[in-house]
C-alpha cells in the first residue's frame, strides 16, 4: 500500500533514500533540508544534495532554520503525513513535529544502536577500530537517537576500509532497508526492539583540531584515524617540503613496519613509510595543498622527502 511521506534529509548519503522511497511508488508529499549554503569560489547559495533531488522529482521543499515555531509546525502537520522518513536531516525535530505523521517518523542511523549515537557514526566507529557497523530503522523519539530499533542491516569494516566507502556502502544498503520498512508498516507489521541501556556511546561531530595526524599513537591508531577522515575533513600533517614545512592530506594508508622515533620517516623509496608511536604506517594516497589526490609513489617523485626526516 501506497503512503503519505514526508522525507526530512540534506547531504548526498540520504539521496538513495529517497530515490527507494519514489521508486516503490510512495507519495512524498514534501520534502525538508537544510537551506541553502554559499560554496565554491564564488560562495554562491548552493542547494542540499537531497533539495535538488527532490527538485528533479516535482516534489515540494522546505528549508527552515527551525520547527519549533508554531507556524512550521502547522505547515508540517497540514501535509497530512501517514509517516515522516528522516535520514541525516540536520535539525532536532520538536515533540510537536513527531507527533504529526499518523505513524510518527522513522530514521536510518548509520550504526548499531546504542553505539554511536549522534552526528558521525560513519567516521568514529572507523576511528575507533569497529570491525563491523550497521545501518538501522529506528523510530525516533525526543532523545538523541534513543527509539527502539525496527529494521538492521550489519555491515563489516575491512581493515583499510575509509569512511567514505563504508558511507556509500550503507547510503546505498539504507535506501533499500527503509523501503523495507515502510513495505511493513504499511501492513502494520513493523517490528521494534528497545535499545539496550549498556554501550551507549555518542558520536560527536569531527572538529578541525582532531584531524591532525598524532605520530606518538599507535600504528593501528593512526591508521585507523586516517581512513577514518578519508576523504573529507582529511587527515594532515606537516612535512618539510621546498625548504618550508607544508600541510599534507593523507587520504589512504597501510600498516607497515619499522621502529624509531614517531613522525620520522623510515623509508622514502615506493611510498612513504612512517614511524608511530609503536609501528609504522605506509601513506598510500596523499594531496598536497592546491593539487590533487597522488599516490604515495607519485608524491616522492616531486617531494624533497628523505629517510631520517622527522615529520612535524
């Protein structure tokens, strides 16, 4: 049975979302995202991903600052929604705003409930070594991420996995999930389970003074905190280059081996190798500030880089 959705998104990982939602013959009858942003050189509004998309659909969008006024909250309710779709929105949805759908709203979390709550599950559970993650349909309540869970769909993280493989992975895996659940809503046979009260953990959003490259970690530490910022806010340290020392990207790396002291570099020969805290780590994939990715390779052919330097 067809239904009524509102869907309530903004960046590219909610996109597949909606084009599911579309293609199983549902009713979006609006769309909300965050409103438009300046970018580029140019800083020119620009658009959400998931704004031009349901523009391309022929479906109504709203970007307000915020719902908890009285007026967006009636706009809202006069949509007469049998279920709100919410996936990676960017806006805590009032108690007002829950209660309008006839079956409330449902939300894809990229993680395992209760780990990773909150605003990047994707890059911490990475960061953090998680060998597997999820995606999941949970019905949302006032707390952050706290509904019970409906629909789960687990995924494991290879060991040189980045956060923007596994973010593509389970964008596309989520589409097809919450069609799933909306499939079994419809027949009113959609299941949940209650979180469990142990392993709560919160996901915070990345901040810049994090995504500097710590040497004196592990190698497993280093390597994990730099697919897991692969390939947008980037991992970077400082390397000595053209007689200054230069901020490099390290977009993809390996475990190596080798000992000495942390930040110097082991070996400059295929790619370069650097030395932890406790092991090394091999940078596969670099930039260079105004240029573009290169790998470790490429990047030693046209960098003064030598074994014996330390970096930062």
């Amino acid at each position: 049975m067809s239904l009524r959705v509102v869907f309530m998104g903004t960046p590219e990982f909610s996109v597949p979302t909606l084009m599911e939602i579309v293609g199983q013959g549902h009713e979006v009858v609006a769309c909300y995202s965050q409103p438009p942003r300046p970018a580029g050189r140019g800083m020119d509004l620009k658009k959400s991903p998931v704004h031009e998309a349901a523009e391309s659909f022929g479906i109504p969008v709203f970007t307000p600052k915020s719902l908890k006024g009285e007026e967006d909250q009636a706009q809202f309710a006069a949509l007469n929604a049998d279920v709100a779709v919410v996936v990676a929105y960017g806006l805590l949805l009032p108690r007002a705003i829950l209660k309008a759908p006839v079956h409330g709203c449902l939300n894809l979390h990229a993680s395992v409930l209760p780990r990773w709550r909150g605003a990047a599950p994707i890059n911490r559970a990475i960061m953090a070594g998680d060998k597997e993650t999820a995606v999941q349909v949970m019905r949302m309540e006032e707390g952050l991420d706290t509904g019970p869970v409906c629909m789960s769909e687990t995924v494991p993280i290879g060991e040189n996995m980045t956060a923007g493989e596994l973010h593509d992975q389970l964008s596309g895996l989520g589409g097809d999930l919450m069609v799933r659940a909306l499939a079994a809503l419809s027949r009113g046979a959609l299941m949940q389970q209650p979180q469990p009260e142990e392993g709560v953990t919160y996901a915070t959003k990345l901040s810049k003074e994090e995504t500097r490259i710590d040497w004196t970690q592990s190698s497993d530490e280093v390597h994990n905190h730099i697919r897991g910022l692969s390939p947008f806010p980037g991992a970077w340290c400082e390397m000595p280059l053209g007689g200054k020392p230069e901020r490099v990207k390290i977009l993809r790396s390996a475990l190596a081996e080798g000992t000495a002291a942390p930040g110097t570099v082991i070996s400059a020969d295929a790619a370069p190798v650097i030395a932890c805290g406790s092991g090394a780590v091999r940078l596969d994939l670099v930039q260079r500030a105004g240029r573009k990715p290169m790998s470790g390779a490429d990047f030693l052919r046209g960098a003064s880089l030598s074994d014996g330097v330390v970096l930062d």
